[in-house]
C-alpha cells in the first residue's frame, strides 16, 4: 500500500498467476499467456478461478486487439474520452508481457528521444559514446525484452515524432549509428497505441503510419444496466485504493447514471464520459465519507455533478436543471435527488 | 469446362472426407433420408458427394410438389442463382421458395440432372402452403441456449463454426434436430401436417435406392418415424408457379429457418471453394480490398489477422464474424462499411433463360437491349429515346412495379422480384406489354375530366393504339364534369394537346364564377383551381376580376381572386359586412409576396386607414400575419432608401410618448411599414381622434366599444395595467398587449398578463415571444451576415500572397468600422510588409484603436487623423 495506486499486474497477481498455472493453450512467442487466458483476463471467467472482468464490452472486440497484438501490426484502440482504452491496454500488456509499465505519454512535448533513446550527457561527455551512456525509452527497452509498450494519446503527439515510429513498426528495429549497432525487437513486442477521437482527431496521423496498425473503436456504453455495473466496480476498486469508506447507494448510482447517458444523448451531445460519471461519485464519497454521514447522499452527488458539468460546458448546467425538473418524478430516490440538484444548481 | 469441373471434383474429394457417409448411408436398400440445413454450403457439399458417390435410381426433394414442371428451369445452364419458385394465385398471396448456387436443394436437382437420375419435389403443393399464413418465429430458448454455452454471438455464428467447416458430421446434425424438436412449442400443425404430406409422398416410391433430401428439422421426423400420416393436408386450389431471377440483398434481408442466409455470397464462396472456409474468407478480403483501395500487404494483414481470431476463438477456420472483424481492423481503420456487406452479402441479382412467360422474356430481353438497369436498387435514368420511353410507359401503365417517373424524362429504375412476380401475373391479359397496357389502359373507366385527362397522358404516352378512345372519353368529360379542379386539373395535364387543353379551358372559365360561389369547405379546391388556371391562360385574368366584384361570390374566394391579379380595389367589400374573410383570401392569394408589391402595399394601406375600428380589429390578425414572412434585410433596405427621420422621432416612438407623432413616423416610413404598418396602424388610428383628457380615457377604458383605443391612447403602462386588471376585458387586455409591442419596457407588464387568465395571456405570451425571438434573431443573423461577408476579406488580408492585396482587404476592413475586425487588423499591422501595416494603422483608427498611428508620423492620413479629423 506504499504507492497510490498500484499497477495493473500488481493488482491482479493472484489472478495472473493463476491463469498462467492452468494455460495450456499455444502461446505466441514472447507471450506469458496464451490469446485465450488473455481474453479470460480482460473479459472475467469463472474458471480456474473467478477473474473479474477489466473491460465490458463487445468480446469480439477484445478477439480482434488480442489477435493483432499476435500479428506483426501494431494495435490502435480509438475511442470518446473514457471509454476505457487506457484501462483495455494496460490489462492487455499486463496479461501479455507480464508487466504495464512501459508507458509513453502522448503529448505535444514528446520528442523523437522518447521513442527511441537519448543519452546521459555527463557519462557522454567523461566517457565518450558508450553503452553506458545510452538512456533507453520505454520503447527501446520493449523491444529489447520482447513485451508490450503503450503509447498514449498518439495523436497528440508532433506528426514528425509520429513518423519516428513507422520504422519502427515495420523494420521492427532501431539503429543507433552512434555505437554502429542497431537493436532488433524481440519476438514479443509489439505497441498499444490509443488515440482520443474528441481532440485532434486520428486524421492527424499520416497514411503510412495509420497503415501500420489494425483500429478497433470502443463505443460509449449505451445501457444503463452495463453502465451501472462498469461504475459500481471502478468505484469499489477505487475506495479500496484510497481507502475510503463510504458507501455509495445504488439508487444514486442510476440516478446519476441516467442524467449521464441523458446528457450525452441530448442536444449539446455533452462529453461527459463513464470516466467523469465515476469520478463524480467518487468524489461524492470523499465529501460523504470525511464531512458527511458516511453514506454519499444526493446533496453530495448533486454538488460533484454541478461541478463537473459546469467545467464542461456552462450552458449544460440549464440544460441539466430542466431534465431534473422532468424526469423519473415518482420515485423517492428522483425527488430526493432533484431537490438537491434544485439546491446545487441555482 | 468439363476438365475444370473434374478437376474440381477431385480437389472436393480430397478435401471433403466421408467418414460419417459410410455408416450413415449402409445400403440404398431402403430409402435414405438426407438431413440438410437450407442454403448451407457444407451440406451441399456433402449431399452433392453422396449423389455421385452412391448413385441413387432416384431423389426426393423437400419442395412444392406441384412445382415439378419448373425442374428444367432451374436446372438449366442458362439459369443463373440466386433464383426463386415463386408461387401466386391471381389477385391472392404468393410464396417464394428461394434457391443460392449453394443451396443443398439445387445443388441436388444439378446433379440428378448431371447424372440422369430421376428428381421430383414432395413437399406439399405450393397451393396448399399459400393458405396457410408464415410460420411463426420458433422459440429461440435452445439456440440462445447453445450460443451461451459454447460462448458464441449469434446461432448463425456457431453453425459455421460447428458444421461448416470440415466436414459435417450428420448423425450429429440429426441428433441436434432431435433436441429442437423435442423444445415444447417448436413443432407446429403445419409441421406435422407437411411430414405427413412428406413420408406419404415417400411411400409412393419404391424404398429401394431412393434419396430423400430434406431440412434436418423434418428429416429428424422421418427418421424415426414420428409421423401421423392422417394429417396429411387436403388439396387446395391449384396455384402459379414459376421460376424467377431473386437477389442477394432480399436473401439476407429474409428471415427464419432457411428462408434466409445472413451472407450469400460469402456462403457461395464456401461452396466453390469446396468448404474451405480459408479460401472463401481470403477471396471474400481481396474482393473488399479492391473495393476499397486497400494495399496488398493491408490484405495479406487482415487474411492473417481472420486466421489468428479464428484460432482464438477456437473455431477450425475464419468465418464470417471473422472475415467481418479482420476487415473492420486491417481495412477500414475500425469503422463499418457497406462495402463489407457489398462483398459478403452480395450485389448481384439472378437470372433466368427459361421462362414460362413470353412477357418476362420480353422484359428482360427489351431491358438488356436498350441498356436498362435490372437491379434490386434504385438507379435514375434519364430517357431521351422515344422506344426506351414507350416501352417504360407500358410497363408502367401495366401496373408492373418497375420505372417511376419523376419528371417529363426522368425515371426511378428498381427491379425487384415483386417485379417479375407482377409480370407473370398480366401474362394472362396477354403475350407483349403492348397488348398489357392496352388492356389495361381500355379497362379504366374515367370519371372525371382529370382522369380521362391522365388516362390521354397516358395512352399517348403508351402508343398501343387506345389515343382515340382516351379523347372521345375526354371530351365527353369535359362537357359533363362539372368540377372546376378537375378540369383545371385536367386541362393542366393537357396543355400539350391544343384541341382538347382549349376545349377544358374554356368550360373552366365558363364554370368558375358559379364555382366561386361555393361555401366554405369548397373553398380549397377552388383556390388550387384558380391558381392552376391562371398559371395556364392569361384570359383567366378578366374572369377573376369579375370574381373579384361580385358579390354572391364567397368572400374569401372574391378576395382571393383580387389577390391573384394583385388588385388594389379592395374597397369592394366594405359593405359586404365580411371584411376579415375577404382580406383573408385576399393575402392568402399573394402569400409572402404582398410585402413587394408597393401598389399592393398602397392599397392596403388606404384601405387600412379607411376602415371603421371594429373591422380593424378583425383584420388585425391577419395584418400581421401577412408581413410577418417579410425579411429584416428587405425592410432595412427600403428605410435606407428614405430621407433620414427626424433626430430622436425614433427613440421618442418606441418610448410611446410620441402618439401624436406616430402619423408623421408612419408617413415617413410609409414603404417601410411592410412589416410595421400593422404595429403601427392601431396607434395611426387612435391618433386620429381628437385628444382627451386623463379622466375621460380611463372612463373610455371600462366601455368595451371604446376600451381598444382609450387604453392604447393611455401611454402609461402602469395606468394601463391597473385598468386592464380591473376590468378583465379582452378587448381592452387585447389593446394593452398592442401597447406593449410599441414599449421596449413592458417585458414586465407582458409577463404579468402572461401569467393571467386567457384569452390575454395568450396574446401577451406570443408578443413576449415575438420580442425575445425577433431580438436574438436579428442579433445572431446580423453577426453572422457580417462575419459571412467579411470572410473572404479577413482571410485575404492576413494570408495573401501579394502585399498589394492584402493591404486592400485590409482597407476595406477599415471602412466596415465594425470593431469586431479589430484583432484582425491589430494582426495586420504587424504584417511584414510596410504597406500593409500603415494601412492596418489607418483601418485601426477608423474602428476606434489609434494606438498604432503614431508609427506612422509622416503619413498624412495618420496626421489629419491625429489632429482629430475624421480618417
């Protein structure tokens, strides 16, 4: 319990290990787990042990990532911000390569050195170039060892350092003049890009780049049942990692859930994903379980949700006090709720 | 072709192995019963093995037995699948028996034919199935069982996977067809009813080398003898049946057991590829590939990326959730495509050489000549050739589903089986589509003038010799048919035909004064009758003036017919004591036009003034109905082009404190008034009257006969309100919501009656809407006409090539003086060209920014603006 949050094979040891006692299906080479335990893992099994589900969703989705990641093209997950992708590729380097720690964040600021490697000026300079002066990026080292590395949010990232990542793809190597050696990837490796289709779209990426990866779409969760359920165990996994311990009733988990998949059915098409909808009611917990009485009542859960809908869009937060006004009026749980909102909202 | 077929025969026989076939077919020493699934390609396979392996003396095959006649026909070389046995009764229900290149059934007929030995079909007549309606959808309870249990999506999805790939084991397949029938609810009357049917057909035969081919469902029943023979249906009245060319897209688009198959093509791939479902999913990718440009390398990718999710998913081969998956990944960057469904279901319809019916053969030999389209999706053709058109009209004229015509030469082209089925049908009224359309065309009884004139259209249209008949018809009608829509309606249709269009135009202008005096619910048919017309003939213009004076005639309909000749003697009807409905037909008439038309708006305006109040208050409504659909930019235009008001008259108005100069306002503004005059004529006409004091106005106030004009003469809105309140009345409620219209500073009286008691709060809700809408309105749209308009210029000025251009764009922006450019030219002023900069200087000033002048102390605008002068 010495970090905040732990990894994703930290958190789910027992089940791995189990998996991999009772794998005897093929394996790809490089893989610690055949296509068919990883797919148990991602998507939960009662056999050999219970293993909860990481992802809810379509299974052949799943198939189709698990299987590219077994080809020689790279896997691109593209979806609507919180849609899991992140959640889905960590687990998939978890069960594949044993470990989710190779990891490049996306950003406007990475440079081709993230993808490739950089070097330790002060050995450089004392020692002249060396193999102990190179420092290896995260995706250097997964093709050194064979595993998965992810790369987040790709198409944030400067289409010419994109472009870094074509020979990578396709020679499956990187060449590093300064030691006259180049590095071949073990059998094993292979990228987990995903990519946000809210901001700079994947149009961004170039054609070469796009033809080196197989896309799977993750679709926003439509029902509300699935939705509840993907909610309610995020948020228990996330009170045990913060240790929080109020409880959050079910009943304000559909209300909160339904005003969600309301809004982003509605007019303003709002962007409010499951993602926002969890940290709403964690939140709400944090403000029950430290000021409260210990159980996330609708004044808690309105108060988190004005927030976040007004950092989002002001012109929601009118469109929210109507359909609160409106919806669900027989039930206890709605009225509560709505007088609160009324409360929260003005 | 013969080598072709022997070599796919032996490359089938390698790979598809027998080892059930033996121990299931022991002996042809009694009848054998062959379980198939419907359009599937492993049983084709299989059935197809068998036939040549073992040589039966003769096959039985489930399919209406009185459909034994179309045998040759679907057996022919010439006939192409997907085809189908269509079976109708004339005027009745029909029934359609499809047939894939892969469907065990035909695949079995084929080779009987190949082989010599003797098919016929024994399920029930086809007659006998037309009167029983379509099966209800079975319970779903065990396939949805299965699926789960063995982890599949769909049911299709796990029939490939268990019998589609390899070979297909047939005791199995029997014991499954057990299971279903075993499912309480599954087996209906009918199904026992058609075994019966099935197993009595069977007995007629010797057992000795007979090959029953028949769905495992049934198959499963004979087998084991769960047949009650007494349930046999009774025969029915024999039906038609035929052979016709079927679709792709209507095969998967069919639904239930074996009526449908989710992919066609991709299942008729399987079956030439000898059930190797790899081959079938790599010709079915390279097939995508070409539709959507994909690479070679992308399509070795996504064949590879179909075989590792078949293996994960622990099936023997790639099938169609796979090959479905692979492209979606590899090719289509994860989206949905229809050119997936294009290359798995299918495009292609069938087609037949043998029919039994001279008018299909005549169809689609006249199509295929003339280069027509015969698909099952809409195309539109234009037609220039008058063969193509002739022949288009008679297929339309024979009410066969076909052509739409959509303008003079332009049709909508759809085949569809309906088609086919629709032709077999008029083969009994006769051999070509001439004779059809004749038949059909004299069978029409025209009872009106309007139909008489569409069936002239149409006759001549058709050329089949009935033009002489289809006028004399006309021009009886057009003496008889005392309906002016009609006629107008008819001599519209004919206004290529001289004689017969001069004939039904005169009888119209005889009939429309009489019609004109028709009572109200007359009245729209007469006004789409005028309109029609006067659109034909300008002599319907005097007949329409007299309309228009006289004073039997329907007043709506009288106003009508002056607004139809933009008439501005509208003083005609005063006396009438029906002003409101005469106006009403009068805007009606020129809809949206009347704001255009300034001798119109005179008129009107003339008019308006003259009237007594209790007829303004009737046409009040109407007043603003009619300029409620004139533009904002139409009404700024025409109050630019007058002399500049008094300075203040505005504000002076709209504070309401300047009734008695509304007269002179609205004098002013006279051509403006198309969307004011009815704002404004209340207050013209309260003005009018000789001033009264305070005290006399609010006594006028509680009198109903004066309230409307005491309250708007009242100007104080406070005062108003507590009078209206008071006396509730809706005429003076109605006054007070006019007076708010002119006061910018009512939105508070307004709501206040708004929340009141109807009728007023209506009146006060709809002017409360109009403000708020008529502001954002007019505010949103006057923005973006600016920024619409000024796009290009902003885009020139920043981005350019020639610094000449750029430093014109840049003034024109300054002479906007719309501060909204003034980020743009600040950017501007920063250009790399000096020019430009000092223009962008100088465009600054001009929208209210001098701070970058002072660069530019020698420029002598730059200086006189400095000094204060105008830049």
């Amino acid at each position: 319990m010495g970090t905040i949050r732990q990894t994703a094979e930290e958190r789910c040891a027992a089940e791995l290990a189990a998996l991999l006692a009772h794998d005897t299906d093929p394996r790809p080479p490089g893989w610690r787990l055949s296509p068919r335990a990883v797919e148990r893992f991602i998507l939960g099994s009662d056999t050999p042990v219970p293993i909860a589900p990481k992802f809810v969703g379509d299974r052949a989705l799943v198939q189709v990532a698990i299987a590219t990641l077994a080809s020689d093209r790279a896997l691109l997950l593209v979806g609507e911000p919180g849609t899991a992708k992140s959640r889905l590729s960590e687990h998939l380097a978890a069960a594949i390569s044993g470990s989710s720690e190779l990891v490049v964040q996306g950003t406007a600021g990475t440079t081709e050195d993230h993808l490739k490697y950089s070097w330790n000026y002060a050995l450089l300079l004392a020692q002249g170039p060396g193999e102990a002066a190179l420092v290896k990026s995260p995706v250097y080292r997964a093709m050194e060892s064979g595993r998965i590395v992810r790369l987040e949010e790709v198409t944030r990232v400067l289409p010419e350092v994109q472009d870094a990542l074509i020979s990578i793809l396709s020679e499956k190597c990187v060449a590093i003049p300064e030691l006259n050696r180049s590095l071949p990837a073990a059998r094993g490796f292979n990228v987990i890009a995903t990519a946000n289709t809210r901001d700079r779209g994947v149009n961004e990426m170039s054609s070469a780049l796009r033809r080196r990866f197989n896309f799977v779409r993750l679709p926003v969760l439509e029902d509300l049942e699935t939705e509840m359920a993907v909610v309610e165990r995020r948020l228990g996994e996330l009170k045990t990692e913060y240790d929080v311990r109020a409880e959050v009733p079910r009943d304000v988990v559909r209300v909160l859930t339904t005003v969600f998949q309301e809004l982003r059915r509605g007019r303003t098409k709002s962007v409010l994903s499951t993602a926002d909808l969890i940290g709403v009611l964690f939140q709400g917990a944090i403000l029950a379980g430290q000021f409260g009485s210990g159980r996330v009542s609708a004044d808690d859960a309105a108060r988190s949700l004005a927030g976040a809908v007004a950092r989002e869009n002001p012109e929601e937060l009118r469109l929210l006090r109507d359909f609160v006004e409106t919806a669900g009026k027989a039930e206890p749980a709605w009225r509560e709720f709505r007088e609160a909102a009324r409360r929260a909202l003005t | 072709m013969n080598q072709e077929r022997e070599r796919t025969k032996d490359r089938k026989s390698e790979r598809t192995e027998v080892p059930s076939l033996s121990s299931f077919v022991l002996s042809f020493s009694r009848s054998v019963v062959f379980p198939i699934r419907h359009h599937s390609p492993a049983s084709a396979l299989l059935l197809e093995r068998t036939i040549e392996e073992f040589r039966p003396r003769r096959i039985l095959i489930e399919g209406p037995s009185d459909g034994d006649g179309l045998i040759p026909a679907l057996v022919d070389a010439g006939t192409v699948p997907p085809v189908a046995i269509l079976a109708w009764r004339p005027d009745g229900p029909n029934a359609i028996y499809p047939f894939l290149r892969c469907s065990p059934e035909l695949v079995a007929l084929r080779a009987a034919a190949r082989l010599g030995i003797p098919a016929r079909f024994i399920d029930i007549p086809a007659s006998v199935a037309l009167d029983h309606p379509g099966r209800e959808a079975a319970s779903a309870d065990l396939e949805a069982e299965i699926c789960a249990r063995m982890g599949f999506d769909s049911y299709e999805e796990f029939w490939e996977a268990a019998f589609e790939s390899g070979t297909m084991d047939l005791g199995l397949f029997l014991e499954y067809a057990r299971l279903m029938r075993a499912e309480p609810g599954r087996t209906t009357a009918f199904d026992r009813a058609r075994e019966a049917f099935l197993a009595r057909e069977i007995a007629r035969e010797p057992a000795e080398g007979t090959l029953v081919v028949c769905g495992a469902f049934h198959a499963a029943a004979l087998e084991d003898g769960d047949v009650d023979l007494s349930l046999a249906p009774a025969p029915a009245a024999p039906a038609e049946l035929a052979v016709v060319p079927y679709s792709y897209p209507r095969l998967s688009e069919a639904s239930g057991y074996g009526a449908g198959n989710r992919a066609p093509r991709f299942y008729e791939r399987v079956y030439e590829a000898g059930g190797d479902l790899r081959r079938a999913a790599h010709g079915t990718l390279l097939e995508l590939a070409k539709r959507t440009g994909a690479s070679l390398a992308e399509t070795i990718d996504a064949c590879r990326l179909a075989g590792t999710l078949a293996s994960v998913r622990g099936k023997p081969g790639p099938g169609l959730d796979e090959v479905r998956s692979a492209a979606r990944a590899c090719l289509l960057e994860g989206r949905d495509s229809d050119a997936v469904r294009d290359a798995t279901v299918g495009l292609d319809t069938g087609r037949v050489r043998i029919s039994r019916s001279p008018l299909a053969d005549e169809f689609h030999a006249t199509t295929r000549r003339l280069g027509l389209p015969v698909e099952d999706r809409a195309k539109e053709v234009t037609v220039l050739d008058r063969e193509t058109a002739v022949f288009l009209h008679r297929v339309r004229v024979a009410e066969v589903p076909y052509g739409t015509l959509l303008q003079r030469n332009r049709w909508r082209l759809r085949w569809a089986p309906a088609t086919d089925a629709a032709i077999l049908r008029r083969t009994e009224l006769g051999a070509t589509f001439a004779e059809v359309a004749r038949r059909y065309l004299l069978a029409r009884d025209p009872r009106s003038a309007a139909e008489a004139a569409v069936l002239v259209r149409d006759a001549a249209a058709a050329d089949v010799g009935v033009l002489p008949h289809a006028v004399a018809a006309c021009e009886r009608l057009s003496r008889e048919d005392g309906d002016l829509r009609s006629l107008a309606t008819a001599a519209h249709e004919l206004r290529d035909f001289e004689d017969l269009f001069s004939r039904l135009f005169a009888r119209a202008l005889l009939l429309a004064p009489q019609a004109a005096r028709a009572a109200d619910a007359g009245v729209p048919a007469v006004e789409s009758a005028f309109r029609t017309l006067l659109e034909l003939g300008g002599s319907f213009r005097e007949t329409l003036r007299q309309i228009a004076r006289d004073p039997a005639a329907n007043p709506w309909l009288s106003g009508f017919a002056l607004g139809l000749v933009r008439g501005t003697d509208l003083a005609v009807r005063l006396s009438a004591g029906e002003t409101a409905r005469f106006f009403g037909g009068y805007v009606a008439a020129q809809r949206s036009t009347i704001g255009r038309d300034a001798a119109v708006l005179g008129a009107v305006d003339r008019w308006v003034d003259s009237l007594e109040t209790p007829r303004f208050l009737e046409i009040l409504p109407l007043l603003r109905r009619a300029f409620s659909g004139v533009k904002a930019a139409e009404v700024l235009r025409t109050l630019r082009a007058i002399p500049a008001p008094r300075e203040g008259l505005e504000s002076e108005i709209a504070s309401g404190t300047g009734v008695a100069d509304a007269r002179a306002f609205a004098g002013r503004f006279r051509a403006a008034e198309r969307e004011e005059l009815a704002r404004w004529t209340p207050l013209r006409v309260a003005s009018a009257r000789p001033a009264r004091t305070l005290e006399e106005l609010r006594n006028d106030c509680f009198d109903p006969a004066k309230a409307f004009f005491a309250v708007l003469e009242l100007r104080s809105i406070p005062e108003a309100l507590s009078i209206v309140e008071t006396t509730a009345d809706a005429v003076a409620g109605r006054a007070f919501v006019e007076l708010c219209r002119l006061r910018p500073d009512s939105d508070g009286a307004l709501r206040r009656l708004a929340a009141g008691p109807p009728p007023v709060c209506h009146l006060a809700a709809d002017a409360l809407a109009e403000r708020s809408d008529a502001l954002r309105l007019a505010h949103a749209r006057a923005k973006a006409a600016r920024r619409e308009l000024h796009d290009d210029l902003v885009r020139t000025a920043l981005w350019a090539r020639r610094a000449s251009a750029r430093a014109e764009a840049v003034a024109a922006l300054g002479r906007t003086r719309d501060p909204l450019f003034a980020d743009v030219l600040r950017r501007a002023a920063d250009d790399r060209d000096a020019a430009v900069r000092r223009e962008a200087a100088v465009a600054l000033a001009s929208v209210g920014d001098l701070s970058r002048l002072e660069e530019w102390p020698a420029d002598s605008r730059a200086r006189t603006i400095l000094r204060g002068g105008a830049p």
